[in-house]
C-alpha cells in the first residue's frame, strides 16, 4: 500500500545516485550527502544520471520503505527545488510524467 501523502516532507537529492543501492547506502547519501536523518520520517527522493529510474525512501514505524520506479521511455523531470525539499503534487507530477508549462494560480475571494 503507498501510505505516503501530502502530510510527508519530500526532499531531492541533488545528485544522481547508483540505482543499485538499497537503504544502508542510500542511508549514507542522506546523511552526507544531505546531511539529514534517514529516520526523521522525511521522503528522500532519488533519480539516477539519466532520469529513467526514481527510488524514495521513507523511515515508517518499524522501518524503512523503499518504493522504486523504472521507465521503460521518456524521464523523469525533477521539480525547481528550494534547499531540497518539494511538495506532494510536484512529486505526483514527477512521478506521473506531468510537466507543468505554465500555471496561474488565482486568488479565491471570500462571499459575505
């Protein structure tokens, strides 16, 4: 079940990352690399050199998880971070393959 949401902190590593690591060596890429605790509860976000494999590990109650996507065409395309960290629908738009070209956001008015 992917028990991960909007409430979750999300953050990109910045570099690519050796799809063939599993969570100690991932572990050690959060904390050097990022310098974060891998048991803090965050997501970590991973892409390898060329976007076609994306790993996201996640400290839940009684240990780690680790989901793993492989595209069999096109890549991921990371979202502008600040300092790491991004939001849920910027992963769910990575995730998907969604790119957003342009967006307006408008103000919502309250009625009396």
């Amino acid at each position: 079940m992917f028990a991960l949401g909007s409430s979750h902190r999300f953050y990109l590593f910045s570099g690519h990352c050796d799809m063939r690591k599993s969570f100690d060596g991932l572990c050690g890429l959060i904390s050097s690399g990022m310098q974060r605790q891998a048991t803090s509860g965050e997501v970590f976000v991973f892409l390898n050199r060329s976007r076609t494999h994306i790993k996201l590990l996640h400290w839940e109650k009684g240990g780690f998880v680790l989901y793993y996507k492989r595209l069999e065409s096109g890549t991921f395309l990371p979202p502008s971070v600040k300092e790491g960290e991004f939001s849920w629908s910027d992963l769910v738009l990575m995730v998907e393959g969604i790119q957003v070209v342009k967006s307006i956001r408008k103000k919502r008015f309250l009625l009396p």
